[in-house]
C-alpha cells in the first residue's frame, strides 16, 4: 500500500513538472502572486483574482479575465519568462509584454501594467525577451 502510495506522489509530482510551465525557479510570493505565476488584479483587491503558470488563451470569452494590473511574477528563464498578453477596453484592443519580476518587493516598472479601467484580458503567453516596442501597454 505504502508502495502505491509513493508512486502515485511521484507521478503527480512528475506531472506537475512536465506541464506546470518553464518560469517557476524562483521563491518569493509577491502581493499575493505566487512565484513562476502570472496574476491579474481588480482595483481594491489585496489579492490576484486570477493567476496562471503556464500560457493561458481561453476559447470562449466566458473564461476571459477581467482586472486592473497585470504582473509577471515569473523568474529567469530564458527564453520563456516574459509574457505577452492581449485584452480589450470597450472596443479598443491592446497587447504588451511584461518583464519578469526581478526583486522580491514586487511589481517594479517593466513587470506590471496598470490601467485606471478595467482591461478584459484574453491571452497571456509565456515567450522571448520582449522587443522594445512592446513594452508596457500598446494599443493594436
């Protein structure tokens, strides 16, 4: 019994390796956000109303993400610790690319956005370094 036990932890800790997403060396949890993870806040919260370690593109807008910040609580890795996210306000469409969070005080410019309204988010991928235009919030 004890044997199948051992098993099954292992397996569930396998599979949480293999699938949880490559931007999760770090350690520090960060206004809520745990570290690897990417969170969306609401105005007032103390804490993310959502977050995810791996890439996140709903199929349906019922699952789309409503808040007023974005944070890249991810740590380095190479090639896959920025995020690039996509959303709307109303009508207007926008995209950015955040950096990941390199201190442990949290959310320093280049890893969060803010926007005074509301942003209906609709994709966060993990990738690349970000290009120099699309830092921060860009309309698209």
């Amino acid at each position: 019994m004890r044997i199948r036990k051992l098993a099954a932890v292992g397996a569930a800790l396998t599979a949480t390796l293999v699938f949880a997403g490559p931007a999760q060396a770090g350690t520090a949890t960060v206004y809520g956000c745990k570290s690897g993870e990417v969170c969306v806040y609401k105005n007032g919260n103390s804490g993310p109303s959502f977050s995810t370690y791996g890439d996140w593109a709903p199929t349906s807008s019922s699952k789309y993400v409503t808040g007023n910040v974005i944070f890249n609580n991810g740590k380095r890795y190479p090639g896959f610790d920025h995020i690039r996210w996509e959303g709307h306000m109303g009508s207007d469409k926008y995209k950015g690319c955040l950096h990941y969070e390199e201190t442990t005080t949290g959310m320093t410019h280049g890893s969060s956005v803010y926007s005074g309204s509301a942003i209906t988010f609709t994709k966060m991928i993990w990738g690349k370094e970000c290009g120099a235009t699309e830092y921060g919030m860009q309309r698209r």
